[in-house]
C-alpha cells in the first residue's frame, strides 16, 4: 500500500504542484490583505477603530445623500474592526464621474482622496479568482486543486513511514536528502493547517463541484436546484420594489441602538439603504462576520421612513450551516487576533516551502536518471514557478507607486504588471539554465522587496522613519517586513550561489 500511495503523492503534487504553489503564496498574503491595502494606499491615515456607529453613520449618510441621491441603494461599511478599520460607502448603480468606494473621514465626514489600486485584496482573490479565467471554470479549477491537495496530504502521511521521526531532522548540504528533509519539516510542522485549509476550502465550492446532491432534493436540473437552494437559505428579507413617492430617510441612530440590544451589545458592521429617499425604503443592519471563528452574523431589516421592525434574520440558524460557517471562518481566519494571524501567517509560509520543496525534490530525485521531457521541462521552469513568483508580487507594488495617479484603469495595470512580469520570469527561466535562472532570480526577489521602503520613501510622506515617529505601526511593519522579505531572498541567493561553487 505505501508505495502505492508514495505515487499517487508524487503524481498529485507535480502535476499540479505550480498552481498549488500559487494559490497558497497568494492566499497566505490574504492573512495581511488589510495592511497590504493600507500600505497601497498611503493617502490614509493611520485606522482608529472601533468608533461610535451613530456618528459614523451620520457622515456616510450625509455624503450619500449628497453625492449619490438618486442611487438604487447605498451600503455602508463602519470601522468595527482590523478586517475593516474606514469608514466606506458604495453605491448602486455607480456613478463614472465619482469613483467607488469613498473612504470618509472618522471624524469630519469628509471624502479622502486615495489612489485607484487593486490593493491587498485583489492579491489575496487571486487565489480563488485566477483572473482572466472565467468564474465558472475557475470554480473547477480551484475545486480540482484542492480536491488534489487534500489527496496529496493523506498519501504523504501514509507514503513517508518515518513520517513524524523525520520532524526533527534536517540535514543541510546533503543535496536530496537535504530536500527531503526541509520537505518533511515544512509538512509536519504545519500539518493541521494544511488539512484543515484545503477541506474548508473545497467547503467554500462544495455546491459547484456537488449540485447533483442539491439536483435530487429539489427535483430541478442542477443549475436550476442550486438556485432553488440557496434561495431558501438565504431568502429576500422585506424586499419591495421602489414606489415613486418621496419620502424621507428615518433617523438612523435608533436603528442602531435597537440592533445592538437585541445582539447583546455587538455592533453593526454594515448598513445598507434600498430605495433611499422612496416611501418603500429598507435599512438593513448587519453584523459582523469577523466576530469569532463562525462566519455568521445577524441581520435585520427596517421600514426606511417609520424605522419599524420589518425582518430579523439571526446570525445561528442551524446547526448545519453552522458546521459550514465554521469552516469558512476557519479558512478566512477573519476572527484572528494578532498571535494567531503571525500562527496563520506562518503555517501559510510553511504550506508554500512545503510545495516548493516538493517540486525541487522531484527534479533532483529524477536528475541522476534517464532525462525525460517532463523532467526537463519542471527543472528548467520551476525557478519562474517558485521564485518568479515573489518578483511579480514586488513587481505589482512597484507598479502601485510608479503607474501614473490619473492612468485609467490603473488598479487593473498593476495586476497585468504582475502577470507580466511572471511571465517574463518564465521566458527568461525557458532560455537560461537552470543554476543560473534560480541564482538571478533570488537576486530579483531580494532587490525587489528589499528596495520596496526607499521607493515608500521616495513616493509618499509614509515613510518608514515618520511611521516610526507617528506610531503608524501599519506602515512601519510592512515596510520592515518588505525588508526582512528582501534579506530572506538575498541569504537565498547567497546559499545558491554558494552551493553552485561548491558543485563545480
């Protein structure tokens, strides 16, 4: 049985071992998306939160009403917490001239101007977006992969014998073995994570990759039962269509205050207005989904213009969709305190080294054997794979404070910035052998996230030595974490280039 399963962990890891590693780089830099959005976005100022919702909401209604009067509806974020730390408004349909969102000030109501940027945010949706794949095939995708990496775990922990012994050994210099065991430390360490991270992931497409199951209880074709599905769990609360009559908005601060003594004293984290200024006007009071490891949270609908109780949704609705909440506030890690986000952050880390390593092991193992095509193409790309990858993510905030303020569609440039340095990271690994490609590109990843502070420096008044001075510890620690970034790729390079001396 167990060299069975040693090739089917093998196989499930090569053959999608380079899209793996991309969702897990990707979706680790998610655990930070709040700080990569502030420091892409230096125009804001350092986040006080929570703040009282009544004033908050006052200045956000104020500005909707001024700027967006004829809108469908309106949403409010309020600064609850780290996950959401401004006070935003959205509306709908958009207006051209203004660009959405709007951050506002905590204290004045007054819009702040940032800049138009995909932000951390678009970074860490990549690992489930992919792109310039449509939606429903990377549905698939992203379902087959995780299906495939659950696989690849089970048949690890089976295929290595000396599985849980091999945890405490790393021998460095000793070429494959010392792969193998950075490999084995890698998996072991962050065993539990990984598990638990592609389980609730396939948890989040269970419904795309299963509709038959919905199918059989609804008696409709899949598509049709899925709808039919979700419309009874999460059916339309008090909906009415807009009236034509004007009426006037209800006083919202009593809205507020109902809401949170019926949720104990937990806030409102969103509030949202349908059909403002219209005599069928709804406000809607949501909770926060952050609040802890279950992704639930409350709702209730209000009439807009008496502020009467029309709807209330709890945030426990049943036991079963408790379950998988849970589970998708697990894979989030939304609700995660400081420790445990560096907990999260680093057994992502660890899941990237894990794959890494997996594929440079499969290279070297195959390196003394007859060549083969596949061999020799996994050997010459997986620098681009591995570390072309970190090039492009620097690359994507170069492109941040570099891509003209006014350029149109700017925050869809830095993305193709960043595609487009990864594939110019492919070309130059296709031509270019492989100890020379790995070496030129740990050089690229050092220079490229060690140098990220200067151009901070460089672009904006957020420097790293007035954050320090400011206390503004959200720029301070990216900027500090850029550099240790840029050192941990240099000491790379320095290691290859060591190790190519020593071989020759």
């Amino acid at each position: 049985m167990r060299p069975a399963m040693a090739g089917v962990h093998t196989w499930a890891g090569v053959l999608l071992g380079w899209l793996l590693y991309f969702m897990f780089v990707t979706g680790t830099a998610g655990y930070l998306d709040t700080e990569i959005d502030r420091w892409m976005r230096p125009e804001l100022p350092a986040a006080s939160y929570p703040l009282p919702p009544e004033p908050q909401a006052a200045h956000a209604l104020a500005y909707l009403q001024a700027h967006a009067p004829d809108a469908r509806s309106w949403s409010i974020q309020l600064p609850v917490d780290r996950n959401e730390p401004y006070l935003r408004v959205e509306w709908s349909p958009p207006n051209p001239a203004l660009p959405q969102p709007v951050w506002l000030d905590a204290q004045t109501g007054a819009p702040i101007a940032v800049r138009d940027t995909a932000g951390g945010q678009a970074l860490y949706q990549l690992h489930w977006r992919l792109h310039y794949l449509p939606p429903a095939l990377t549905e698939w995708v992203i379902a087959i992969a995780s299906m495939v990496l659950l696989l690849a775990l089970l048949t690890g922990i089976v295929a290595h014998r000396r599985f849980f012994a091999d945890f405490f050994t790393l021998r460095l210099g000793k070429g494959q073995r010392s792969w193998l065991d950075a490999h084995n430390l890698a998996s072991v360490a962050s065993l539990p994570f990984q598990l638990m991270i592609s389980y609730s992931g396939l948890v989040f497409v269970m419904f795309s990759f299963m509709p038959l199951i919905a199918s059989a209880w609804y008696g409709q074709a899949p598509g049709a039962a899925v709808r039919s599905f979700y419309g009874e769990l999460f059916p339309p609360m008090a909906a009415a269509p807009a009236s034509g009559q004007p009426a006037p908005l209800t006083a919202i601060a009593p809205l507020l205050v109902q809401a949170q003594a019926r949720w104990q004293g937990a806030p409102v984290a969103v509030l949202t207005v349908q059909n403002p200024g219209d005599a069928n006007a709804r406000i809607s009071a949501i909770g926060n989904f952050a609040a802890g490891p279950v992704r639930e949270a409350g709702i209730l609908v209000f009439d807009g213009v008496s502020g009467a109780l029309l709807a209330e949704r709890p945030a426990r609705q049943s036991t079963p969709r408790a379950a998988r909440d849970l589970w998708l506030g697990l894979h989030e890690g939304l609700f995660a305190g400081a420790v445990l986000r560096a907990l999260y952050l680093l057994s992502g880390l660890l899941g990237c080294v894990m794959i890494a390593t997996g594929m440079v092991l499969w290279s070297v193992k195959r390196q003394a054997r007859q060549p083969s095509a596949g061999h020799a193409l996994v050997s010459r790309l997986n620098p681009a794979a591995i570390l072309g990858l970190p090039v492009a993510i620097a690359a994507y905030l170069w492109a941040n404070r570099l891509l003209p303020s006014g350029m149109e569609g700017r925050a869809q440039w830095e993305l193709h910035a960043l595609f487009a340095v990864w594939l110019a990271g492919f070309a130059y690994a296709a031509c270019t052998v492989p100890a020379k490609a790995w070496r030129w590109l740990a050089w690229c990843a050092a220079l490229g996230f060690g140098l990220l502070p200067l151009l901070n420096a460089a672009t904006s008044d957020r420097h790293l030595f007035q954050s320090l001075a400011t206390g503004d510890a959200v720029m301070a620690v990216m900027d500090l974490g850029f550099l240790a970034l840029g050192l941990a790729f240099a000491g790379c390079a320095v290691a290859i280039q060591r190790r190519q001396r020593m071989l020759r």
